[in-house]
C-alpha cells in the first residue's frame, strides 16, 4: 500500500481492529438477546455497550490489546464505573448495576493479584479468553481476536432458523447496525437495540441481504475501493464484464450501515422498468408488514408507486440504497425517470461503458465512477493462494495487460496453473507475445464489444492497442493520419467513438489511451489486416513516439519506443542504447535483451556484434552472473580477429580488469592496468573513467583506502569540471542544483560519473571502518541529475542503512518515503519492489511502528512462490529481526 504516513495508518488501523473487537463484541451479545431478560441493548453512550434488565444495569467496557491487560489499562474505567456506581446509588439511576471489562488478552499477574485481592470492587469482573466463565449468558467471554470473535459470532448466528443465508453475511450486517447505532444514525438515535424488535431485525436483515447476490468466498479488494454509499445519492459505476462490479457491491452491502435492495435489471423491458422496480421494492420492503395495500393503490402508475413509497420511508426516518444492475440494458431515459420519481432514495447504478453510460451520466448530471483493479500486492495475494508462482514483475505486468479487473487475472492464473506449470511469467511473456494457447475470458468477452464497431474503427483500435502510454490527441491523429490516409477530422470522429465506447481512456493534458483491458483483445483487429499492416503502424508509431520524446521525454514513452525499435528492426539504434550507461538504470533491458543476444551472434559487422556484446558483458557485470568470464573471451576474440580500434581494447580492458579484481588477480590487473593506459586516449573525460574503473578495481582487490582517495579524488575534478564545490550541493535540492551546473553536451553523463565516484568513496571509506560524511547523500542528487534510477535505489538503500547504523530511524524513513519509493512507483522498477519495502519494514519497526512492519511483510508474503531460496531467506531474517525488536519493546 502506498500512503505517505505509514505510521498514521499504524495509528488508523490499531483505531479500527479495536471498534471492530467492540462492535463483534456487540453482535454476539445481540444474538444473545432473546430469550433472555434483556430489555434494551446500548451501544457507545456511557460505555462501549451496556446491558439494561428490567431493574439491573450491567456497563461494558471493551479492551483490544496486543500484550497482557495491566492496571494502567485499567484505570479510567474503574474511575467511570465509581462515578456510575454513585449514580444509582443516590437513585440518580434506577436500580442496581455491575461492571465488565472484556479484555481480548489475560491480566498480568500483578493485576490478577488485585483481582483476588479485598480492594478490588465486589461488583466488577474481567473477562478474557480461558478466564472465568461469568454468569451472565449476554457477556461471554470475549475471543482472543478478530477472527476468533466473528467465529463466535457465526456460530450463533448458525443457529437462526435462516439456513439460506451464510452465516457470516449476517453477522457483518449486525456489526454494520451496531457502528450506525454507536452513531446515533437514525432510527437509532438514541444509540439503543429494544429486545422485542430483534426477532424482526433479523429476519429483515436476512431478506435484505438474500436479494444480494452471494460474495465471492475470498473477496479481494479493489484498489480505492468506496464504500456501498457515500455523500453522492446517485453514483454510476462504469466498468466491462470482470471487473467486480457486482462482487463489490455484494460485499460492501456485508458492511453497510445502511439499508440496501438489489434489483437486476438486465431483462426488464424498458417501458416496465419503473412499475417493475417500484412493486419489487414494494413487496420486499412492505410486504411482510401487512401494510403493502397502503402502497400498491389500484391504477397507480410505477412512478407513482414509488414515489409513495419513497414518501413512506420519509416519514419513517428510514434511508434506503438501491442497487440497480445491468442499467446499460433499458433505455437511460427510463432509467433517469426511476432515479428522479424516489428523491430521497440513493442509487447505485451498475453499467458497462458504452453510448448508454454517457447518456444516462449526462442526464443524471454525474461523474461516471470505476473501480480501480487489483493492486500487484492483490495480484500476488490470488496467485499464492492458487499454488502459482509470481514474483513482483510478474504481477506487475499481468496487471498492466489485464487492467487489474479481477476475473480477468483469476482466469490468467488459472492458465497459468494448467498451461505452464503454475509460472505466470511465463504465461505473462506467451500473452505478451500472442503466442499463448488458450483465449483468455479477457479476449473472450470483451471481443464482443469489439466486433459491434465498424471495420475502420476496429483498424484505429488496433493501430492503438500497441501503445500503452497516453499519447496526445493530436499525436495520435498525426499516426492515424499517415496509417489511413484519412483526414484529421475522420480520425477524430474515431477517436470519439471509441472514447464513447469506452474503449478509449481520457487523462490530463488532452491526452489518450487505450484501456488497459481493451489492449489484449484489441492487437487481433491488427493481425486480421494481416503483417504488412502492422509493421506500418509500427513504423508510423515510432516516428510519432521519436517526436513526442523530443518535446516531452518520459520514461514510459522509451519503454514502449524501444519495443517499437525491436519491432521494426532497428538493431543498430537499440545496440547504441545498450551501450550507454544510463539505459541500464532504467530498469529496461528486459525490453531489447533478445535482441541484443541477436544481434551480438548474426550482426555482419564485426563492430556491432562487439557492441551488442559490450552491453550484454555490461550487464552482466552489473547482476554478478557467473557468464561474465566466458562473454569477455568472446569479446577478446573478435578484437583480436578484426583488429578493432582504441573504444573497444579500453571497453573490453576495463571490464576485464574489474573482472579479475573480484576474483583477486592483483598481478593480472596490474598488467591490465598498464596495457590499457597504453591505449588510452589522453583526453580528460577518458583519463577520468579510466581511473574510476582502476579504483573499482582496487576496492575488489581489497585496496580500501587506496579506492577510497582515488575515488575522492576524481570526484574533486568533476566538482571543479562541473563549475562547482562540494558545499554548493548543502541544501540544494536536485532542481536548484542543476540550475548552477555548467552546461555541456555530456552534462548527464558527468552528473553520474561523479556520483559513481561519491558512491565508491562511501563504500570503501565505510569498508574501512571510517564514516562517508554527505558522499551519499551528494550522490543521490547526482544520480537524480543523472536519471540514473536504479543507483539512486542502491545508494538511497546504502543511506538508509547509515542512518539505521547510527539509529538515526526517522531519517533512515524519510530517505525511503521522500527519495526511493517515488522513483519505484514512478518507473515501476518491479525488481525493487519486495527488497525495498522489507527494508522499509525493518526501518518502521526501528521507528516503533511494529504492527506496520509486520503488515507490509505479511503483504510481502504473497511474493515469496517467486523468489529463489537466497532472497527467501533475506525475507525471513528480516522477519525475525522485526519480531525480535517487537519483543524488545524499545528502539536500538
């Protein structure tokens, strides 16, 4: 979950277990209610729930904690139940009383010891689970937890005479009855449940909630998920086939404070929509009541009928929300009609996109709403819970081609356990790549809205479906335009029918994109066109995405310019970019790795294939592979069979040399050292680089104070190269920092130089024992100038453990949620993602937020099926070092 405070939402999330534990608490005394004594039931007035008897008055104070009950636990309440006591003890309040604190944990001893004790008053118990069995059969004992109080809540209500109705769904209305209750939501106002109402209660409940449609057995929330109502009184949400329209509103209707009916209107006809409504919410509501009469006059049109039914609750004080379903299928005119004849009813109207949305928005004067897809962390959650296995990228990028609606990633898991031995990479890769063998329900289902749109409309939806980054209209047109043929203002009707179809998604800036659901399903109406039509709208879309960048760079737009690059066989321009540092950082060698691989094994030129291998070497440096070795002996070879100039001996020499350094080859690196020298251009941008790389290589051979004063001192020259000093950077941030740097064409690739080298002082001066003063806190600014993401994450990371070191906790947090989670979700670095945020778990223990730490790992837990057995055990360390400073009970 991302929020900006994570220990807020510690604060908001312990606030809320405890009115849960309490309102549980509630229920089950509710359901305890008849057949005894009870007269009323009393929810948040004096005392969280009160239990009044004809002359008896039992107060109810419910405690949720993590560790043991202590006397300071205890304090206020005993204080307020003295001053009750009082009251009816001078006749203030009728008759006698008594007092329970119904604890989740047990005593400790010393408070157990005061219970036994003369001093404790007479007329108050504590409960807790294994505690004394108490004699009041409407205060039990309270459960040890949340899930152990809805069990025992289930198994009362297991025992009404309402066997087609899960247990579970009832009591998670009666919890949303008792927080409207506690507050003081009409027609409770007086926060107050009378005993002779509650048979009634129930069953209404049980008819109410018989109308809902069952919730799926795991519900799964979605991301932002509203509640069943909220300050709107009438909502349109807008979404296709999967994507849990109709769970969420079965769930949320589980919650609700309010009372709900759910009307599926998919095979009403248009004209008997509002009499079919109004008699259906007539007989559901009234019917049982004996007083349906009242309603249904003779001759009464279904406007009518409703709005007498809407002037009946009125007067009742009594709200109602009504689902309707499927309102896509009547005419929005009809539709509007029922929503307007029942002012003081609030709707919640169910919709797939469509010309009919818009119509029906239009007329209700709204906003349509959508939900927001599952979240990777969700992703991961259904892919766990199946037996598959995911790591973060994996999820991430079932998200982004199923849009996150959650049938469609049920169903591509589902795939993925029979088709490729539960690997959804794997099956992320074949649909990435329409080599999958199995449609999905995806392609399925939203094919049929696809195949309703003209030949013309299917072309630009297919020329579309290869972009997935908002791109701005006017650029969209410009490709469409070369594609079609077509004039400007053809292609904007397209553009808007789409858009009306709902097919098209608007976002800021006039710009436009394809749902991410609709991509899928959407390249087929490209491959019928056949080959030759697609690579030319590959063609056109590389020329628009070359321009766009050159006005707007973005790193989105390079993910997809490189795919298009590979696509249309420009192997020579993605071999530049696999030699250039900086496309390293940016996470996206995945995009053009085959390609290079290609290219390094069937390039004619013997130059291109050694760049193309270069890059590869390149990376695989980078992720420690142990091919390194093997790949500079291809390289060394083709060098040495085509006499290849100075760039590529000090390429190559380089590379070996910091190769050899990690296996601590001094003499072969010295030798190295002396022979690339020998080459080596005398410019200073080269001298520089050339030096870098030796004191990397001393560092490996174990040279720390030599690396670390080589380092420095390179780093100086850049300073100076760069027009500024080291105290220039104190206290500006990146942007004010660029602004006094002297320009060059090689500006970026300076700014991350001297960050390399602040880096390698710092790590080295550490390996030594010795503090690294601002040197990562200067190169982060640098790799930001630099646009260098992933050392920004490495070195931000390095910081965070500095401050930790120095138990410098809120600074360590700070690093993380202001520098490194912005640049994770921004470009989406998936690598990052569960290492990130571990470390982020520990920081927040550190921090004393524990029940936040162990949260985000339990969230992380999902992620475990796909990692290897190294980063499992980084994970569990990580656990018990959380678990460990819980017990501790204090910061380091």
């Amino acid at each position: 979950m991302d929020v900006v405070d994570p220990a807020q939402l510690t604060r908001i999330e312990a606030v809320h277990r405890g009115f849960l534990f309490q309102h549980l608490y509630a229920a089950r005394s509710l359901l305890l209610v008849p057949g005894s004594n009870v007269t009323r039931l009393v929810v948040e007035s004096d005392e969280d729930v009160e239990i009044v008897r004809a002359h008896h008055h039992t107060y109810v104070q419910v405690k949720s904690r993590i560790g043991k009950l202590d006397g300071g636990d205890v304090r206020d309440a005993l204080d307020r139940f003295a001053n009750y006591r009082a009251s009816h003890a001078d006749g203030s309040r009728p008759g006698s009383c008594n007092f329970v604190l119904a604890s989740n944990a047990a005593p400790t001893p010393s408070l157990a010891r005061r219970l036994c004790s003369a001093e404790w008053p007479a007329d108050v118990r504590i409960d807790w689970p294994g505690g004394p069995v108490p004699a009041d059969p409407v205060t039990p004992p309270p459960a040890s937890d949340l899930a152990g109080a809805l069990e025992a809540c289930k198994d009362l209500a297991s025992r009404l005479p309402f066997a087609a109705l899960a247990p579970e769904t009832l009591v998670w209305k009666l919890a949303g009855l008792v927080t409207a209750a506690s507050s003081g939501t009409a027609p409770r106002t007086e926060h107050a449940f009378r005993a002779e109402e509650l048979v009634d209660l129930f069953e209404q409940l049980v008819l109410q909630l018989q109308d809902f449609p069952a919730p799926p057995a795991m519900y799964r929330a979605q991301a932002g998920e509203p509640p069943l109502r909220t300050e709107s009184r009438v909502r349109l949400v807008v979404g296709w086939s999967g994507a849990g329209k109709t769970a969420w509103v079965a769930q949320s209707s589980l919650h609700s404070t309010h009372e709900a009916a759910y009307l599926d209107i998919r095979d009403v006809p248009s004209t008997a929509i509002s009499s079919t409504i109004a008699r259906d919410l007539a007989a559901r509501l009234h019917g049982a009541s004996g007083e349906l009469g009242r309603i249904l006059l003779p001759g009464a049109s279904g406007l009518e009928i409703l709005r007498a039914l809407d002037r009946r609750r009125a007067a009742e004080g009594r709200e109602l929300v009504v689902v309707m379903d499927n309102v896509h299928g009547p005419v929005p005119a009809d539709v509007a009609a029922v929503v307007g004849g029942a002012p003081g009813m609030s709707f919640v109207l169910l919709t797939h996109p469509g010309p009919a949305a818009q119509e029906l928005a239009a007329r209700l004067r709204i906003t349509p709403e959508v939900l927001g897809g599952w979240t990777p962390d969700m992703i991961a959650a259904e892919v766990s819970s199946c037996g598959c296995r995911a790591d973060a990228a994996a999820c991430q990028a079932l998200m982004e081609l199923t849009g996150g609606l959650p049938l469609y990633v049920q169903n591509a898991v589902a795939i993925a356990a029979a088709e490729h031995d539960g690997d959804l990479s794997a099956l992320c890769a074949a649909i990435a790549s329409s080599t999958h063998s199995t449609a999905t329900a995806q392609e399925l289902i939203l094919a049929q809205a696809i195949h309703r749109l003209d030949a013309d409309a299917r072309h630009v939806l297919g020329v579309l479906s290869l972009c997935d980054v908002p791109l701005a209209r006017g650029e969209l047109i410009e490709a469409l335009d070369e594609i079609l043929g077509a004039p400007p203002s053809v292609v904007a009707s397209y553009l808007r029918s789409l858009r009306t179809a709902g097919m098209l998604e608007a976002f800021g800036n006039d710009r436009l994109k394809v749902h991410d659901a609709i991509r899928l399903p959407g390249r087929s109406c490209l491959a019928e066109l056949g080959e030759e039509a697609r690579l030319a709208a590959m063609r056109s879309l590389r020329g628009v995405l070359k321009r766009s960048m050159e006005r707007a760079w973005e790193y989105p737009k390079l993910r997809l310019f490189l795919r298009v690059l590979a696509e249309t066989d420009e192997i020579d321009l993605l071999i530049q970019f696999g030699t250039d540092e900086v496309f390293h950082e940016l996470g996206l060698w995945p995009e053009i790795e085959g390609w290079l691989f290609a290219a390094a094994k069937f390039h004619q030129d013997p130059g291109a294939r050694f760049w193309a291998m270069d890059a590869i070497a390149f990376h695989a440096m980078r992720v420690e592979s142990p091919d390194v070795s093997t790949r500079l002996d291809a390289m060394r070879a083709l060098v040495n069979a085509h006499g290849l100039g100075a760039d590529e001996r000090l390429a190559l020499g380089m590379k070996e040399m910091n190769l050899l350094a990690r296996h601590g080859r001094k003499v072969d690196v010295l030798r190295i050292l002396d022979e690339t020298a020998a080459t080596l251009h005398e410019s200073p941008p080269h001298q520089r680089i050339f030096r870098y790389n030796a004191a990397v290589a001393f560092f490996h051979l174990g040279e720390h104070d030599r690396a670390a004063r080589d380092a420095i001192s390179i780093a100086d020259e850049y300073f100076r190269h760069l027009g500024i000093d080291p105290s220039s950077v104190m206290g500006r941030n990146p942007a004010d920092l660029y602004a006094i740097l002297r320009k060059s064409d090689d500006l970026i690739d300076d700014c991350k130089h001297l960050a390399d080298c602040l880096d390698l002082f710092a790590t080295a001066a550490n390996a030594n024992g010795r503090a690294s003063g601002n040197a990562r806190v200067h190169a982060l600014k640098f790799y930001q100038l630099a646009q260098s993401p992933e050392s920004l994450v490495r070195v931000g990371q390095d910081l965070v453990d500095e401050f930790v070191e120095r138990q410098d906790f809120t600074g360590a947090r700070r690093v993380m949620e202001d520098s490194i989670f912005p640049i994770i979700r921004d470009l989406k670095l998936a690598a990052y993602v569960v290492p990130v945020r571990a470390q982020y778990a520990v920081v927040l223990a550190y921090c004393g937020a524990f029940d936040a730490a162990e949260s985000e790992m339990s969230r992380l837990m999902h992620y475990e099926s796909g990692m290897d057995a190294s980063g499992r055990a980084v994970l569990a360390d990580q656990r018990r070092l959380i678990a460990h400073l819980r017990r501790a009970g204090r910061l380091r």
